[in-house]
C-alpha cells in the first residue's frame, strides 16, 4: 500500500516584525494535511516557499508564537536576505 506523501510533510510559517520581536516568530505549523494546506494557502497569497528538511524538522519543535533560537538566526536571516533580494527583483521587474 503506498502512503500519502502528505503525512511526511512539515510545514511552518515565519513572521518578523523587528519593532514586536526580537526575532522571527512561528505563525503557523503543521504535519500532514495541515502542512500542505499551509503551503497551498503560502502559494495562494504569493508567499515565498522554501524547502529545507532539516530545518522543516526543527522548526516543527518550536511552538506557534515561540521565537527562533539563536543558533536559527544565521539560517533564517540568509533565508530572508534571499527572499528580500528576491522581491527586489520583482519590483524592478513590474516597475520596467
């Protein structure tokens, strides 16, 4: 019997708000179902999607509303920075 690929899946979304925080925060996580609805919701609104198991694995430790750990900031902030220049990309692009 072949298993659905949704019951591996992690999923966890993030927020910064540097004036409300002292790091990114956990906004929503899930396995399952709840993860690829987190995704489809993510893609639905343009949300940046990235894929990283490992973290997928350690986030899907910390609970909703919780900052990240230290030992994340060097990975989430290059995770960020990609996104930002990502978005940098596409503004010059529509504005062209």
């Amino acid at each position: 019997m072949k298993e659905s690929k949704s019951k591996y899946a992690k999923a966890s979304a993030l927020r910064y708000d540097p004036k409300k925080n002292n790091a990114p925060v956990i906004t929503a996580k899930g396995r399952g179902e709840l993860a690829e609805k987190i995704i489809e919701i993510a893609k639905k609104e343009n949300i940046p999607i990235t894929k990283n198991n490992a973290l997928a694995d350690i986030l899907d430790g910390l609970d909703i509303y919780e900052e990240i750990p230290p030992e994340l900031y060097k990975v989430i902030a290059n995770i960020f920075a990609f996104l930002h220049k990502l978005n940098e990309k596409a503004a010059k692009s529509f504005l062209s």
